[in-house]
C-alpha cells in the first residue's frame, strides 16, 4: 500500500507524531507576529489564529482526552460530554498570542502524556462509545480525527493569513489558490 494513500490504516505512532509537532511549529508561525496578522479574519463568522489557539487549548483541556477516557471505561452506550467549540474563546480574550501558544504547549504535553500512560492496544483502538450527532464512533476515530482536526486549523490559520495579502498580489491571485 502506497503510504500516500487516502485509504492508509491508522497508526498511533504516526498520528502521535503530528500530535507532538503542532504545538512547535504553530509556535514557529505565529509566535512574536504582530496583532494585525494574529487577530485577522477570513470574513464574518470565521476565527482569527488567536480564536484558533483558544479552541485547540479547548479542545486539548475539554475533549479529545476526556472523550477518549469515556471510549476507555468500556462502556459502548456512554456518550461523549458535550464539546463547546468557543469555549475558551472569552478568557483568552485577555491573554496575549504568545501566551496562548505556550499555553497549547503544556496542555498538549499533558494530553500526550496521558495517552502515552493508556500504553493503547489494537483492541482498545477498536473501543467505541457515542458521540451526541455521530452515534457510534471508535477510539482509532476519535484518535485520528484528532490528528486531522489539528492539521485542519494549521492550514485555516495559514490561509487566513494568506489572506491578508488578498488584494497585494495583483495578477498572482490566478495562481494563489490560498488567496481566493
């Protein structure tokens, strides 16, 4: 199997990887930035990259390791507390990027700690409880839906940035997909 392919199986190590890396390399492309391109928007009803860092601590503090110790108690009827996808967003109104960006990196280190202590198996991999819209969901998707949700907010802060530049490009935007 190419290890490209879409249909790839899911591999912890691998996807603890990616995991370990978001918190540094978000680090690398926005820390020190100025205010202009850390509280930019893409347009009404979208997040700035200080809204995002706010909802990946979120995230990190309030559901990816608390719904994955619910799938752990081995209960396949237990369903998954709700999620507040803004949740964090009114205290981090007060704290600077910076602050927030180191702020992602404890937290992130304690949730891969955390995993790292279940020393998961295959067969727990294959636990499910019940996600509120979803209904049935394993402990293998909620794992890589974790991946591919921190992977999902590193290319939405980098097109909103990008976006910054819009207008500035001139006749490049042809060739700029990020921009349009």
């Amino acid at each position: 199997m190419d290890d490209a392919s879409p249909t790839a199986v899911f591999d912890l190590a691998e996807a603890r990887a990616i995991l370990e890396r978001t918190p540094a390399a978000l680090a690398a492309m926005l820390g020190g930035l100025p205010r202009s391109w850390t509280t930019a928007r893409d347009g009404p009803g979208t997040w700035s990259p200080h809204e995002v860092m706010a909802h990946l601590i979120n995230g990190d503090e309030t559901d990816w390791i608390p719904r994955a110790a619910v799938v752990l108690s081995g209960d396949s009827t237990a369903v998954f507390p709700p999620f507040d996808r803004e949740g964090f967003f009114a205290e981090a109104r007060a704290l600077t990027l910076d602050a927030l960006l180191e702020r992602f990196s404890g937290v992130r280190s304690e949730s891969l700690q955390t995993l790292d202590r279940w020393q998961l198996s295959p067969r727990e991999l294959d636990l499910s409880a019940r996600h509120p819209e979803f209904g049935a969901v394993t402990l293998r998707q909620l794992l890589a839906t974790w991946v591919a949700h921190d992977l999902g907010h590193v290319v939405q802060i980098a097109r909103t940035m990008a976006r910054r530049y819009q207008a500035d490009v001139g006749p490049w935007r042809a060739y700029l997909g990020v921009v349009r």
